[in-house]
C-alpha cells in the first residue's frame, strides 16, 4: 500500500508530529491540514475537503481532552464525537480508517468508561470495530521528542540532566511505548490484517523502574521521589508479536535524553 494518500487529522498534535515524516518516509503521501485551514467540527468544511480530495486511508488522531492535569468537561465528549463522525461517514471511501485509540476508552475490557473522555473513546472505537475496513491501535502511554514538557519523561530527563530529583506522583504499572516504534506499528497496520492492537511492549514496569533507568542515562545519580506512596492500578495492555524489529523503551528514553543534551 505504499505511495497511498493518507488524511491523518491531528497532524500538528504529539502523534502527527511524530508520526507523519515517518510515514512520509516509508513512502505514503500524507495531507493534514491545520485546524486553520480545516475545522473538523463543521460539517459542510468536512464535506468540501472531501469532494476536493481523495484517499486511500484515513488515520484519526485528532482529540480533546485526556489530561491528567485538568479534569474534562461535557463538551470534551461532544467535540470528540462531533469531529469523529464528520470523518468516519466518509470511511466507506477509503481502503482503511485507523483510529488511535486510548487504555481510556475501557474497549477491550467490556467497561464503560464514566468520564468524557474515556466515553468519547470508547464510542469513536466501537465504531471502528463495526466496519469490515476499521483498525484500532490502542494506546496506554506514548513518549518521544515532541511530546509536551509537563509529561513524565520529558519533566524528569529534564530533571536528571538539571541534577534535580525525579518525581512521580504516585508508582504504577504503566505501558510506554517508544513514537518511533509506534510508526512501525503503524506502517505494519497499513499493510497488513489487523483490526485491533495494542500498542505496547511485552515486558511491564513501574514508573519507579523508568525513573531508575532515567537514573542510569549518565555517571551520576539524583534522588527519586515518591509524592504519595498509595499505589495507582495498572494502565497496561497485552502484548501480542507482530514481528516488529521494536527500538525498545530504554533506546527510545536514551533518544530523548540526548535531545536534552
């Protein structure tokens, strides 16, 4: 499928950051506008770009909301609904509409999440697994050199190369996977099968085991602080093999610390 036209919204978001040139350089042609030049909420905006343009694939990424640090209002769940199903009437037009799903959206717990954003997810993925063309690539977390400053790695690598102490708010199991390794997911979704996976590595650790290998980056070590010692639950998925040549977490946090450095 390579040198196919991929529509992938969110473009100027974390994921299409580091997302899109990869894609651009396995081959596939990528168009995605600015939410200047596209407004995903209007429907008659929607309607023309797509009597203006074709695609083989539409990949969905774009989304409001899901922050640990602010808690979502109603109108979380109404935009990420409404910019959804502008797009997915037109999934029927294109080989393949893959959508990057969260660990929120409960999908493949059979729980129903009880807050916008969750909810909003696990609707958009419900969708996607009734059609015959839709893919679900789930994600519980994602780090890479675009992602925003307040997020756990790039706070506390910014913190280890500063020699200040690494924080974590409270210790739990949690999948991180590497942006990059995401993208061959991605490109392995694109020519392959799949309509459902998620997107994490086989083996699982705590934040306080990432922060220990924060601490290993260089010759010298800074304190790890736990705020509060309750325990969160787990936020993992299950691992399935896919024969991806993966880059792995701890090359993928030895990137990041170079882009520090």
């Amino acid at each position: 499928m390579k040198e196919s036209k991929i529509f992938f919204t969110g473009g100027n978001g974390f994921l299409g950051k580091e997302l899109i040139p990869l894609l651009k350089k396995f081959g596939y042609k990528v168009l995605s506008p600015s939410s200047k030049e596209l407004n995903l909420l209007d429907t008659s905006s929607v309607d023309q770009f797509f009597q203006d343009n074709k695609f083989d694939i539409i990949i969905h990424s774009a989304i409001c909301g899901g922050r640990r640090l602010k808690k979502d209002q109603s109108d979380v769940f109404y935009d990420n609904i409404r910019i959804f199903e502008n797009i997915f009437r037109y999934s029927n037009s294109v080989d393949k509409f893959i959508n990057f799903d969260s660990g929120a959206s409960l999908i493949n717990t059979g729980n129903v999440p009880d807050n916008p954003y969750g909810l909003s997810k696990y609707s958009i993925a419900r969708s996607v697994k009734s059609i015959n063309n839709g893919v679900n690539l789930r994600l519980y977390g994602c780090f890479g050199i675009y992602e925003k400053s307040d997020r756990f790695f790039s706070t506390n690598i910014k913190n280890y190369v500063e020699r200040k102490p690494i924080i974590i708010f409270k210790d739990r199991l949690i999948d991180f996977v590497y942006a990059k390794d995401v993208s061959k997911i991605l490109n392995h979704a694109l020519s392959s099968d799949i309509d459902d996976y998620e997107c994490v590595y086989n083996q699982k650790y705590y934040l306080s085991d990432l922060s220990e290998m924060i601490n290993r980056l260089s010759d010298y070590k800074v304190d790890i602080i736990i705020q509060d010692k309750e325990e969160d639950p787990p936020y993992c998925g299950t691992f399935k093999d896919i024969d991806i040549n993966y880059i792995g977490l701890e090359k993928g946090i030895g990137d990041l610390y170079e882009s520090f450095c």
